[in-house]
C-alpha cells in the first residue's frame, strides 16, 4: 500500500531520520512509538511531501508520491494542530475541500458531525481541542483516503471524546481496509487497535512487530533472590522494571535462554514469569539508563 | 457484553476468546445465537478487527462458533461440550503452578488434599453445582 | 478546471487585499484624469480671462503607483511568509498538487488581478483622454505599460523573497533590499570612486544611471528624480518586465525545492546567510568609509574610521538578523 524507503532526514543540524523502512499493508494499523521529538511527526511530514527527504522515497502503490501528488487524494495527513481550518466553520470547510478533494463524501461528513453533535457554524477554533480533533478526523474521513497518517490524534482528550474517535477508526478499518499510521503517546489506545508497532530511537526504526508478537516475545520476570544482586543485575545489562527491597521485577526476551538461565544461577527465592504489557517494553526501551 | 483490558498480560485475542467462552457457559450466549460480526465486535471493544478476526477464528478452530456463508457467525451446538472439555484442561493447567508453588513454598502435598476437601465442604453448604 | 479547488483556497486566503487592489488599481487613475481635468475645466468656468496653460495630464505624479504596489507587497507577504509563520503552509504543501501547480496559482491568481485591473484603468483613462483630446506628458500607452511591468515585478519579486525567506519580516526585508540593492551599491562605489581616483563627471554619472536603471525600485524614485525615464531610455520598458520573469523563475524554482522548515530561520536556503552577510559588510564598509573619507575633508584616516565603523555595523546587523531565529508557531 504504502512503502517507506530508506528515508534520511537532517533537520538543523541533526541527523534525525537514517535510512528508515518500512512497508504498509491495506487494512492495517500500524503505531509509531518514540519519545518526544523522535522524529516521529518528521516521517509523517515526509509521507505526506510537505517536507522532502534527503534521501529515499516514499511509493503509494509502487508510484513515487513525490513525483505524483495527485495520490495524494488518497493520503491525508491529520497533524496535531491544524491552523488552516482556524477562521473557517464546518460549512465553510467542507465547500473547500470538495473542490480540492474531488472523492470527499459530503453526505458522510454531514452524518458524522450530526452523529457527534459538532456544531456546524462555529468556526475551528472556537472549538475545544476533543471537538477539534474529531472535527478533524471526520474531515479526513470523509475525503475517503486509502491510507492516514494520524499524528497524536487521541493524546490530550477526554475519555468520551478518546472513545468515539477510537470507535471512528476502527469501524473505518473494519468497513474499508483503510490503513492507519498512528503515532501517540497513549499507549493504552496503542495496544488496543494497533496490529503492528514499532519503535523509532535513535533515528532508526527499531523492533517492528506484531502486537501480539509483544506479549509473545518479551516477559517479565518476578523474583525474590537472597543477596543483594542489584549490581550484577545491572552490570547484565538486564532491564530492571522494579524492584523494592529484594522483590525484582526484570524485563528478558523469551528466546534470551541465557540470561534465564544465569538469574536462575543467583538461587531465586521466588520465581515468576509473566507477560507483559506495552507501557512496560516501552519504558525499558527508553528509559533503560535511567538508575532505578 | 465483553470488555478487554489492553493493559493486561493476556493478549487481547486470548482475552476475546476466554470471554466469550465463559458467555457460553454461563448460558448468556445460547447455542444457535447469532454474534456481532468482527466489525461489529471490533467497533463496540475498540480492538483491532484483525484481533478480534483472529479470536473468531479460533474460536470456530475449537468448535465452538461456526460462520454460515452469507449469514453470519453462530454459537454451534455443541458449543456446550467441547467448552466443558476445553475447560477441564484450562484448570488443570491453572492448577500446576499453583502447586507448584505451593510445593516451593513448604506446603505438604497432604495439606493441599485437606484443602480440597475443605473447600468442597464449604461449597456442599452454599450452592448445589 | 483542474486547480480550480486551489484557486479557490488561494483567493479565500487573499480575498480583501485583492478586491481592494482590484478597485483600486482599476478606478484609482481614471478617477484622478477625471477629477483633474473637471477642475481645470470648472476653473475656466469660473476665470474665463485667466492665462492658464493648456492642461498636461502628468502621469505619475500622483502616488498610485505607490499604493498599489503596496497592496501587490503585502499580497506576497501574506501568501508566502505569513501562511508559513502561521503554519498554514504545511496544509498547502500536503494539497494533492505539484509544488510547481501551487505556486503557479498563487502567483497566476494575482498576476490576473494586475492585468485585468491595469487593462480596465488603460481604457477607461485612455478613452476619457481621447474622448476630450487631452494632451499628456507621456503616451498613455508607455506609462500604462511600465505601470503594468513594475506592478508585475513588485508583486513576482516580493513572492520570490518569500520562497527564500522564513518569516514574513524575513521576506519584506529581502524584497525591498534587494529592490534597492543595485541603487546603493552603485552610490556606495561612486563615493568611493571618488575618493580613490580621478574619474571625471560624467563618468560618474554614468555608473550611477546605469546603476539605477537596474534598480527594480526605480520607479519609486522616477518621479522625482527622472520624471520620464522611458523618453530618455526608449527601451527602458522593458526592464522591469525583465526583472519581472527574472524574479518569476527564481521564485518557482526555490519554492519547489525550498527545505520546509519550521524554525524561524531568516532564509530557509541556508546557503544564503554567508553570502549575504558578506553583502551587507561590504556594503557597510564601503558606505561608511565613503562617508568618513568625504566628511573628514577627504583623508584617509576618515576613511579607514568609516570602513571600521561600517564594518562593525554590519556584523552586528547581519548576525542578528540572519542568525538569530524567530519563534514560530
């Protein structure tokens, strides 16, 4: 559907993207995870041409999107924040982007809004960030694209709000296969409607799996040992989630048989494994020089 | 009528089929009774419908649900004993850790068979099951 | 049409500016032909013994030149640089176009405008002129052509600044300096030419005419200084025209590979900042070493202390216009 070749990016100064991959399935929702100023919004602006790479490409179906941005009917970029909408009501808005979206279902944004009681004549910014968001949505929506790139798109929200945004997206994957590339810092919402995530450090797309490959592929190890091993354990380069007192809390790849096997050698008084969750991996990814 | 809980160890597939399971056994989910479709499931759950798909999927694996061409998916009629025959399974596996550590902990084999007697006593006093 | 959405989108954003320029640009002149000669004529009325010469329609010598170039700069203003600072220009780079496409119908939106309201001024004017047989200072035709050209070249290079500059102060700057660009340095060599050598006059002059007739601002000094240049030039014409294509093709070839970024930098090419600096030192050394050399009655010490002081002016100048970066939104 869509493919990310080996793009780079340098923004002032810094290397932000090397040589990121990375292909998109129709029907698929795909997360990107990264701290703040990873460079995750850069790869969405790259998508989307509004900056250019220096190197690599980006193909939406096999073709150049740099070189055909009539595609890009069918790739719409919803941003954290979208100042054009600002001085324009619901009404307003929709007359434009007709004219610049020949697919865009007027009939289906009328249903959406009315669905979500969005008022139809107050313009953008006279709205509250929930009702801008799902404003937005509906607009990308209903311009009926292929694939979205959704930056952020249920961070800062209330919970109703968060709910039937996360419900518009996944009946619009459900009934259209549209593909959704997400970035956002809710990784509760993440681990509910993403089917593949991955990690961008270190400006590299790092540890691209399935979701459930998560809960599959790293556990968590809940032991008790006798002395004190704090400084073994850390000089192990194994994750430490936890740990108060002489309780552990250890984060190990399942296949990583040899560190198991040399925990197992400081005598644990109590041993339990089990899976873990995406906020765990996550913060022992990142925050893994932290010192506990 | 399910609720899955993203934070939760259990992947979110094993969560769908687990409960849907324990519908069927309770009755609430009757042999024969249509289900929401994976579009529909997956727009009420919030869940990826790739997920919920694949927990269909298994689902009719073990025979307990069956998709009817053009009409829907169904609670087989045997959903009933092969539910019975799956769970006496799970509880036996949920049951070896516990010993386990039971074991670890010091407990005598002896006092987990007292246990056992103890708990169906109290049981024989509340409810007939 | 295809575009026609952007066309739509572009003049939302642009609409009063262009309505006023519109108006303006149409109505403004021949309002003023009109208003002039009824005078005249009602003062005849009035004071039929009086000798008054016959009436010469003077072409620019009223500021509507000015005005409306004035609208053309804060159009471009508005369509390059305020839509980048306000972030809009994101929403506009990720429109299902060509950046060529979007940049072609910024600028082709308002160049229609120039034309239209040029051509409906010219025949209103010019039949009002014929009509009466109303003498002027200058064939209608000439002025209403170098109107059209300079008008076409504020507007082409003030967009052209926009596609090389960051924020909308970036740009007004840019535009107008370079507008002057070729008048200052052709003053700033003459005064030092006189300092160092012995040219004649005329020599002089000549430098600083041609200096000045490269000037795309010249028009804004013309009816001072050269009431009708195009008597003097015949093909002076066409220069601002030039200029005008000159800008149009800097502007659509920076803005489809200009590097989009979002922090407030003075220019987005990031290859300009050396190069201009070293202008603007240059320019202050030159400038003020002319300037000490001729008020220190012509010594050389003067001058070097002009240099200096130019020299430190311009660092400073430069660096915290070029290196210091504005926030953005």
């Amino acid at each position: 559907m869509i493919e990310l070749k080996n793009l780079s990016k340098t923004l002032n100064g810094e290397r932000v993207l090397d040589s990121v991959s990375l292909k998109l399935e129709k029907g698929e929702i795909f997360g990107l995870l990264g701290r703040n100023g990873s460079g995750k919004t850069t790869i969405l602006r790259l998508i989307q041409q509004i900056i250019l790479p220096d190197e690599g490409e980006v193909l939406f179906e096999n073709v150049s999107m740099m070189e055909h941005p009539l595609v890009k009917r069918k790739v719409v970029y919803m941003p954290v924040q979208n100042p054009f909408y600002d001085r324009y009501s619901y009404r307003e808005l929709v007359k434009i982007l007709k004219s610049l979206y020949p697919d865009f279902d007027v009939t289906y944004s009328n249903e959406l809004i009315n669905r979500y009681a969005i008022p139809e004549t107050k313009k953008y910014r006279e709205l509250s960030t929930g009702l801008k968001k799902q404003f937005s949505l509906i607009m990308a929506f209903a311009i009926r694209p292929a694939v979205i790139l959704l930056d952020e798109p249920t961070d800062g929200i209330d919970a109703v709000t968060r709910h039937d945004l996360l419900q518009l997206m996944i009946d619009e994957v459900a009934e259209r296969e549209t593909t959704i590339f997400i970035t956002s810092h809710r990784l509760e919402d993440i681990e509910r409607i993403c089917s593949r995530i991955g990690f961008l450090e270190n400006s590299t797309l790092t540890n691209v799996m399935d979701m459930d490959s998560l809960k599959e592929d790293y556990i968590k190890i809940q032991a008790v040992f006798e002395e004190d091993v704090h400084l073994k354990i850390r000089e192990r380069k194994i994750s430490i989630l936890d740990y108060s007192g002489v309780f552990y809390t250890l984060l190990l790849q399942r296949d990583d048989v040899e560190s198991k096997n040399w925990l197992r050698s400081l005598n644990p008084k109590v041993w339990n494994q089990l899976p873990v969750n995406l906020e765990e991996v996550f913060i022992a990814k990142f925050g893994g020089k932290r010192r506990w | 009528m399910i609720q899955i809980d993203p934070r939760s160890s259990t992947a979110i597939y094993e969560q769908i089929i687990q409960q849907m399971k324990e519908l069927c056994l309770k009755g609430v989910l009757k042999p024969g009774e249509k289900l929401p479709s994976v579009r529909e499931l997956s727009t009420m759950i919030i869940a990826n419908p790739n997920t919920v798909s694949k927990a269909y999927k298994e689902l009719e694996r073990q025979g307990i649900i069956e998709t009817l061409r053009g009409r829907g998916t169904y609670v087989s009629e045997n959903a009933q004993k092969t539910l019975d025959e799956g769970k006496m399974e799970m509880i036996k596996e949920q049951l070896k850790p516990l010993i386990i550590d039971a074991v670890y902990a010091g407990v005598d084999i002896e006092i987990i068979h007292k246990w056992i007697e103890e708990i169906r006593k109290e049981m024989r006093g509340s409810s007939n099951d | 049409m295809v575009g026609g959405g952007l066309f739509e989108k572009e003049f939302k954003q642009v609409r009063s500016l262009c309505i006023f320029l519109f108006l303006f640009n149409s109505f403004a002149l021949p309002f003023t032909v009109w208003s002039e000669y009824s005078s005249y004529l009602d003062f005849l009325k009035k004071y039929p013994d009086s000798n008054l010469e016959p009436f010469v329609f003077q072409f620019g010598a009223d500021p509507h030149l000015l005005i409306s170039s004035m609208f053309l700069f804060f159009i471009a203003i508005n369509q390059m640089g305020t839509e980048r600072a306000r972030g809009m220009m994101d929403f506009t780079l990720s429109l299902p176009y060509k950046r060529s496409k979007i940049f072609l119908v910024k600028w082709a939106l308002v160049f229609g405008i120039i034309l239209s309201s040029t051509l409906i001024s010219f025949i209103l004017t010019g039949s009002y002129l014929e009509w009466f047989e109303i003498a002027v200072s200058q064939p209608t035709f000439n002025y209403y052509f170098t109107l059209f050209s300079t008008l076409a070249m504020v507007y082409t290079l003030t967009l052209a600044a926009g596609t090389l500059t960051g924020t909308p102060f970036a740009q007004g700057l840019t535009a107008v300096s370079a507008a002057i660009l070729p008048l200052l340095f052709a003053l700033v060599l003459t005064m030092n030419a006189d300092a160092f050598g012995n040219f004649t006059y005329e020599e002089m002059e000549k430098w600083f005419e041609f200096g000045y007739l490269i000037t795309p601002a010249l028009q804004f000094f013309g009816w001072r200084i050269f009431q009708d240049v195009s008597s003097i030039y015949p093909f002076y014409f066409l220069i601002p025209g030039g200029m005008a294509i000159l800008f149009f093709f800097v502007g659509y070839f920076s803005f489809i590979k200009h590097p989009n970024e979002r922090n407030g930098n003075f220019f987005l090419w990031k290859q300009l900042n050396l190069p201009v600096q070293i202008i603007v030192i240059l320019l202050g050394v030159l400038g003020f070493s002319a300037v000490g050399y001729g008020s220190s009655n012509e010594s050389f010490t003067g001058y070097l202390i002009g240099a200096v002081i130019g020299a430190a002016i311009g660092i400073i100048l430069s660096y915290y216009l070029i290196y210091k970066k504005t926030k953005q939104a």
